[in-house]
C-alpha cells in the first residue's frame, strides 16, 4: 500500500507570494492533518479535514488555509508569506475522525527569503 | 490545556546499552490517546505505538517496550539493546476530547547510538 506522498518536497519562496501544498493520503483514509514543524515551536497542529470538512483547526492565523477534495487528497495554502513561515510541512492521513494513528508523509520543506 | 513534556533533549549511548525516554502529559480528558513517533534524519514520522487511557497494560514489541502510567501521567518508551539504526528524534503525542484527533506533541529526545 502506498504511503502518504507530498509535493513539492521543496520550495523556495519570496516574502509576501502565496503557496500551495499537496497531500495524498493513504488509500481508504478519509482524514488529513496538517502540521508545522520548526526548530523553535517544534510540531504543530494546522488542520485537519475530513470528508471535505474542517474538522479542527489549530492556532495558526487566517493566512493558512487548506481544503480537502472528494479523493480525500487535501490542499494546504500560505498566503503572504513571512519568513517566519519558513518551515517542513507534514501531512498525515488517519482512517477517520477517531484518534487513529496518523501515518505521515516526508513533508514539505518551505524555505522563505 | 493539553501539554506533553520530554524533559530529556538529548541522549547519547553506546551501542547495546539500554535507554529509556520520557515522557509526562497533561489533560483533563477521561478519554485520551498517547503516541510515540520516530523522526529518523530523513524527516518522515514514523508511527511507533498508540495507547488509550484505559489500556495500561505494558507494551512490548520486540526491542521496544513502553510503560503507561496514569497515576504519574507518564508513558515512557524503552529501547532495550540500541543499535545504530535507533538514533532519530524520538516524539510522544497526546490525542484528547479536547483537541479532537489532533496531536499535541512534546519537543522530542534525540536520541545518538554510537558504535
């Protein structure tokens, strides 16, 4: 079975553009979690979406945002980017809203100048 | 509020020795969930063990063992006999009511086998 894929796994982006970030999940896995992860706050709970939902979100400002499509693959945006943002984005997919194990991907690495 | 503490930054061992790593969680959650993950240096979390609250029975899965505690609010994870390939950063996770299904993560042991 194939395990969570993100893409890109690197990006280098200037302060102020947006990005976007990508999450396929496991095969039959209805939610995805998003997380930060930096050497400072450490890991970070983002989001997490299920059956297109927002289920929970974490407290990060409005400049994140994400969605999840009917395949359960899942979306997740940074708008005006700071370099406070520069980060590994994780995703991880679970079998449902209960606190299943969450299986991550290799995460993407943002790096912003 | 949910809180997970590794007070241990950093381990360092010698091969074939024993180490135990710890961690302390906070939660007025009834029902909750611990977790162990491993982050070896190629960045992906690796999904070690998920325990309930209810469940306090010792865990064993061949050199790693984990012993929950809910009088001291501990679940503190052993790696018996370290090899090499057991250096990574080390995380425990907490999954409560009050969180939903979102992990609250501690800061991680790194842990360092040395041959």
């Amino acid at each position: 079975k194939a395990g969570v894929t993100q893409t890109p796994r690197y990006l280098i982006k200037t302060r102020g553009q947006q990005v976007t970030l990508s999450c396929s999940p496991i095969s039959g896995h209805r939610s995805v979690s998003w997380y930060q992860q930096t050497p400072g706050q450490g890991l970070q709970f983002l989001f997490e979406y299920f059956s297109e939902t927002q289920r929970n979100k974490g407290n990060f400002p409005g400049r994140f945002s994400g969605r999840q499509f009917s395949n359960s693959r899942s979306e997740m945006n940074v708008s005006t980017l700071e370099l406070g943002d520069s980060a590994l984005y994780l995703c991880a997919s679970s079998l449902g809203t209960e606190p299943y194990e969450q299986y991550f991907g290799p995460g993407t690495r943002l790096t912003v100048t | 509020a949910q809180k997970v503490t590794q007070a241990q930054t950093e381990i360092s061992v010698v091969e074939k020795e024993d180490v135990t790593l710890d961690c302390v969680y906070e939660t007025r959650d009834t029902t909750y969930y611990l977790f162990w993950y491993k982050q070896p240096p190629s960045g992906e979390l690796v999904f070690l063990i998920r325990r309930n609250s209810f469940d306090e029975q010792n865990e064993i899965s061949g050199r790693y063992s984990w012993n929950f505690q809910k009088s001291t609010s501990s679940f503190n994870f052993t790696i018996t006999a370290s090899q090499v390939v057991d250096s990574a950063v080390y995380f425990c996770a907490l999954s409560g009511n009050q969180a939903g299904t979102a992990l609250i993560f501690g800061k991680g042991t790194t842990l360092s086998v040395s041959s």
